[in-house]
C-alpha cells in the first residue's frame, strides 16, 4: 500500500502539473520518481519510472494525472487497479487475485520487497517525486534542459550499473 507520506507527495508535484496543464503552459514534462532503500545515507534505488502529463490523445491531460484526490486507480502510475504499480504488486502478494494478473516484473518486485511467505517488508522502502520541468537539468548538468523521457532512461542506465536489486527492465542491458 501507499503510505500517506507517499500519497502526499504524489498529490502535490501532481497538482503541479495539472495546474501547468490546465493554464497551458506546458512547462512540465511530467513527473519522475523513485522507489527505494536506504543503506546508510546511501539511497538505493530499485524502481524509476515516470508519468507524463500528456495522454495518447491530442494533448489532452494524461489519465493516470486525472482526478487524483478521489481516484486512487490510476494515481500517477502508483494506482490500485491491474496494469498500475500497486495493483500489480498486490496480485502477487494477495490471495484472490487470478493468476493471469501474476506477472513476472511484479514477481520480481514481491521477491524483492517482501520476506518471503509474508507481507512484512525486508526493509522500509522511501519514494520520491518532482514534477519534470522541460527546462531542469538532469545528472549530467552539462547537457543542459533534459526532457523527462531521456531523464529516466539516463537514470535507469545509472542505476543499473550501481544498484543490484534494480527491478526496472527497460532501459538498462541484462
């Protein structure tokens, strides 16, 4: 489950970008995010992914973006619904969740995250958001504005090369 910590953080970059949207500015590209441990003061990261404020439609106000404070489903791609982060996630750690919705990346994420045969974590797990803006720098500040879809594949290779437990699967060589 989302913590209120989580929840809250995902409410407030996300009300960034749909204000952005709704003012058509377009400045946000969308928001960035991070899942994952804390060893020491380092943080290691097991899940980076991203939501765009843009849909698949004309411009139109991405629909995992939409109606956050009362509709949890989609929640900027942390929803409770199959096909979304925690929805997923609790198909393999749940009773009553047919097997078709078992996939093996949330497998991966269940054997990762949970002592196994429970539900207690192996460790707390922290989280962090930013509403992308076009014009921000990513990790290399030298390249200058970095769009949010380089951003998380930039991070993701990074990642992949530090952090042994990262489950993401695009972006980084196996």
């Amino acid at each position: 489950m989302r913590s209120p910590k989580m929840e809250n953080l995902v409410l407030a970059e996300s009300a960034k970008l749909v204000a952005d949207w709704e003012a058509r500015r377009h400045r946000y590209d969308g928001l960035i995010y991070f899942m994952g441990w804390m060893d020491g003061s380092d943080f290691l990261p097991l899940y980076i992914g991203k939501t765009e404020t843009f849909g698949k439609g004309d411009r139109n106000l991405s629909a995992n973006l939409r109606n956050l404070k009362s509709d949890r489903s989609k929640f900027a791609r942390w929803g409770d619904n199959y096909s979304y982060h925690i929805g997923d996630l609790s198909a393999c750690v749940l009773p009553d969740h047919s097997e078709t919705k078992r996939t093996a990346k949330y497998h991966a994420w269940a054997d990762t995250l949970f002592v196994p045969g429970t539900l207690r974590l192996k460790r707390p797990v922290y989280f962090w958001a930013k509403a992308w803006d076009h014009d921000d720098a990513g990790i290399w500040e030298e390249l200058g504005p970095t769009r949010l879809a380089f951003l998380e594949y930039l991070l993701i290779g990074v990642a992949g090369l530090t952090s042994p437990h990262l489950l993401n699967r695009e972006g980084i060589g196996r």
